[in-house]
C-alpha cells in the first residue's frame, strides 16, 4: 500500500516532529522524507507551493492525485477538524 501522506521534513522542526506523532496517532499510512541535507529540493518546493516552512504535508487521493495541504496546523485542522 503506497504512503497516503508525504511528509517533507526537517529532522530539527517540532512541528515537524507533531505532525508524525499525529498521523501515527490517527493510524494513517505516511512517508517521511528529511530535506536537510537536500536544500535544493527544499527550495524546489518553497518555489513551487510558495510555502516557506516545514514541514510541507501531501496527501494522495483515491485517484492518485498528490494534494498539498499545507504545514502542521492544516493537517491537524483537517484530521481533528479544530
């Protein structure tokens, strides 16, 4: 079964740490992928969704379609619906 969220993070971010503990909480089936010793896809991808922090949280679709939902607070928004 492939990831149902990729998770963009760096190893240092708190946030980043919460939104792990979270999606683990919640049972979901995720990926984590560590971008700091990639700064150049880190930079791809703030360009690219015009998000500056980490961590940046996708969510595949039924239909195969990578969504970007945002940072932590989304996710949580989305999952615990706060």
């Amino acid at each position: 079964m492939s990831n149902k969220y990729i998770l963009y993070v760096n190893s240092q971010c708190p946030f980043c740490d919460k939104a792990v503990k979270l999606l683990k909480e919640k049972d979901k089936n995720f990926g984590v992928l560590d971008l700091k010793t990639r700064p150049a896809v880190l930079n791809e991808l703030k360009e690219i969704y015009e998000w500056t922090t980490v961590p940046m949280i996708f969510k595949r679709t039924d239909d195969k379609t990578i969504k970007f939902i945002g940072g932590y607070s989304d996710l949580a928004e989305r999952l615990e619906g706060h």
